[in-house]
C-alpha cells in the first residue's frame, strides 16, 4: 500500500481491505514446487536390460524426453518441466546408476544408456520424441539418434562432448580430471555409494568415444548448445554441429554448462520454438 499512498491516491477502507484479502489469496495460490525425483503420485519404474528406471511423467501432448548429466537425477529440469507441460507430455527418468535407478552390479557405457532410453520408450509404447540433453544427457540424446534414429523427432543438446580429452573441454578441466583420476587409484571403495561415484567418475574420464563422422548417422534436426563460459569449449561444440547434417548452433552469452537452468525462460522458449517450427538449416 505504501506505492498507492506515494501516489497521492486515497481509496475507502472497505476497499482497502478487500485488496489485502485478494492479495493474501492470491498468494495462497501460489504454485507449490513439485518435487521431481520423488513424486509418489506419478513415480513409476520401469523394468529395461537388469534394472529398474525411476521415471515421473507431466503434462500432455507430443512426447519430450528428458536427459540429465552424470550423477544427478530428474530434478536437473525442476526449471523447464513446467513449461513444456503446458503443451508436451514431458518424460523425466533416472539414468542408470544415478538418482534413484539403481544398478551396483553393471559396467555403464553412453552406448547402454542410449540402449536404455530406447528400450524406455518401447515400454511406454511411444514410438518417438522429442529429446533434450544435457551434460551427459546431452551424449546420450546424440547417441540415441544414432543408435535408435526412429526414436528421435528432434533433439536439443546442451553441454555435449564427442571424446574425453583436453581439447573437448576449457582450459585445465582435463588436467583437473587427471589429477582426480591418479588420486583415485590409490583409494580403496569400500561403500556401495563409494563404488558407483567412481563408476561414474570413470565412465566421463574413459568416454565418450565419439568419431565426428559418425555423427553423420543423425538425420534428426538438431539443436546444439553451449554456454560461452561452459565446461566444453566452444570449439569442440562448433565441431559437433558442423558434423550434423541437420543442425543448427546456439552458443549462450554469459552462461556456464547450466544454460538451461541460467537461462531457463530464454532455453524453454528456443527449444520450444525449434521443436515446433519447420527447420531452417543455416548453410
């Protein structure tokens, strides 16, 4: 009320305290944050090659699959869900080993995650999707097009690198990595948590193994991003999307590897716009 009075503007009483109980109901409206990863009343798992993937689905219409990065879970996209459930039928799902799909008793590649989200789909009885990736997610949705291309309508990749080296990522990423890598041999792991954190370590530090001109295979239209500041050098995103036959860039100014969390509002409408428009290549 102190704006209202600093206008000079004077309203009776009654009026004034029907404004406050409008406001306090509309605040009493307010949207309550869903808590993705483990939401009981649309969790569900699915049975795919020896484990058991955790999924939560929302909203309806044509089908989008989205892929987390390594050692998170679902809750990656709590910035997006809500936006792409107003018009798609959004699937969240626990990759292999992380968030609550547990699996301590298999080796993890890209290849068998990418196998995974195919085999997914099958059991939802969805023919094909639209795919975001992000970080791992991001290798997983490229390897998905490649290994699975009937499963893939379109995809946007974010954050994505072809091959483990220094060149794929900002300088001293790798030699960070390395360092986290030796320290690592000289440990021994002991808990069960122990364990799948170094499965998970390895498997960034040990792939993907990615040759450029297999990325021919993807006949997708596709959209790939980085941030300029993101953990994957520009360069090494630049190559990926030159390699697609269908592709378009996006290189995010003033963002790190989370762009689609920094830059949620400006993500969800791009992606959403090139999902649904007809594809522009830019040769």
């Amino acid at each position: 009320m102190a704006l209202l009075r600093g206008l000079g503007v004077r309203f009776p009483a009654a009026f004034l305290i029907l404004f406050v109980l409008c406001v306090a109901g509309m605040r009493a409206e307010e949207p309550v944050s869903v808590p993705y990863d483990h939401n009981a009343a649309v969790g569900k798992f699915y049975e795919i090659s020896g484990f058991k993937m955790y999924t939560e689905v929302y909203g309806s219409g044509p089908p989008v699959l989205m892929i987390h990065g390594n050692g998170g879970d679902m809750s990656a996209f709590s910035e997006n869900v809500a936006y792409f459930a107003k018009r798609y039928t959004v699937i969240l799902a626990d990759s292999r080993s992380q968030g609550r799909s547990l699996d301590p008793d298999h080796p993890l590649s890209f290849e068998r995650m990418a196998d995974d989200y195919a085999e997914l789909l099958d059991a939802m009885h969805i023919p094909s999707a639209y795919v975001i990736g992000w970080s791992d997610g991001g290798i997983n949705a490229l390897l998905l097009a490649m290994r699975h291309p009937e499963k893939v309508k379109r995809l946007a990749s974010t954050g994505a690198n072809l091959w483990p080296t220094a060149d794929a990522f900002r300088p001293g990423l790798w030699e960070e990595s390395k360092k986290e890598y030796e320290a690592g041999l000289k440990k021994e792991y002991v808990t069960a948590k122990e364990k799948n954190d170094r499965k998970m370590f390895l498997l960034d530090w040990l792939e993907p193994n990615i040759k450029l001109a297999q990325l021919r295979a993807i006949q997708a239209p596709s959209l790939i991003i980085c941030g300029d500041h993101d953990v994957i050098s520009v360069s090494h995103t630049v190559a990926i999307y030159e390699a697609i036959p269908h592709a378009n860039l996006w290189v995010v100014p003033n963002s790190g590897h989370d762009t689609l969390r920094s830059h949620a509002e400006e993500f969800n409408r791009l992606v959403d716009r090139f999902f649904t428009e007809p594809f522009k290549d830019f040769e």
